[in-house]
C-alpha cells in the first residue's frame, strides 16, 4: 500500500516481489525529482489504460484493472516515486514496455 504525504492518495499493489524490488534495486529516494517521476508516470498510466481498454490485444491477466491518476493532482512524492518504481519493474518482470522505449533495468 501507498499512501501519500496528506494520505488523501492509496495505491495497493498486490504483486509479490515488488517490495523487495523496491527495498534493494530501485534508485534511492530523491534520485528522481517529482516533476520527472509525474511526467513518467502520467505517459505510463496512458499506455496502461489504452492496454486495459484492448483486452484483444493486450493480456488482460496483466492490465485488469484502470489506473485512475490525473494530470495537475499533487500526489506527493512517495506515491509518485513508488508507482514510477512499480511500472519499471513491470516491465521488467513481465517483458512488457509501456513507452515504446528501452526500459531501465532499475
């Protein structure tokens, strides 16, 4: 569970490894500044939805559910830093790229 600065925001990933992901090979808090990681975030949340809303063509055991996060909302930097983590090692894990580019291995 990812609850923002005002606690206004959860994010609940349910996928077993991520926390260990996050805990020994994401890049340390700060590394990124939240302008990058909102900007990130918001092109991978738009690529993940579009996969959701195409169940034929995209593997709906991977992209069940919408992502709801909107441009312009402050959702702190711990949930920003952590959904941007999350797509990474996605990515990684499931051989899947959201932004039609090489994907960081951390």
């Amino acid at each position: 569970k990812i609850s923002g600065d005002n606690l206004e925001y959860d994010v609940v990933i349910i996928e077993p490894g991520f926390g260990t992901y996050l805990a020994i090979n994401a890049k340390p808090k700060g590394f990124y500044n939240q302008n990058f990681l909102e900007n990130r975030n918001l092109r991978y949340v738009q690529e993940w939805n579009r996969r959701v809303l195409s169940p034929s063509r995209y593997n709906s055991n991977l992209y069940e559910f919408e992502i709801n996060y909107r441009q312009g909302i402050d959702y702190g930097y711990d949930v920003n830093y952590k959904m941007y983590n999350y797509f990474i090692y996605f990515q990684n894990k499931y051989n899947q790229n959201l932004l039609g580019t090489r994907v960081p291995p951390n």
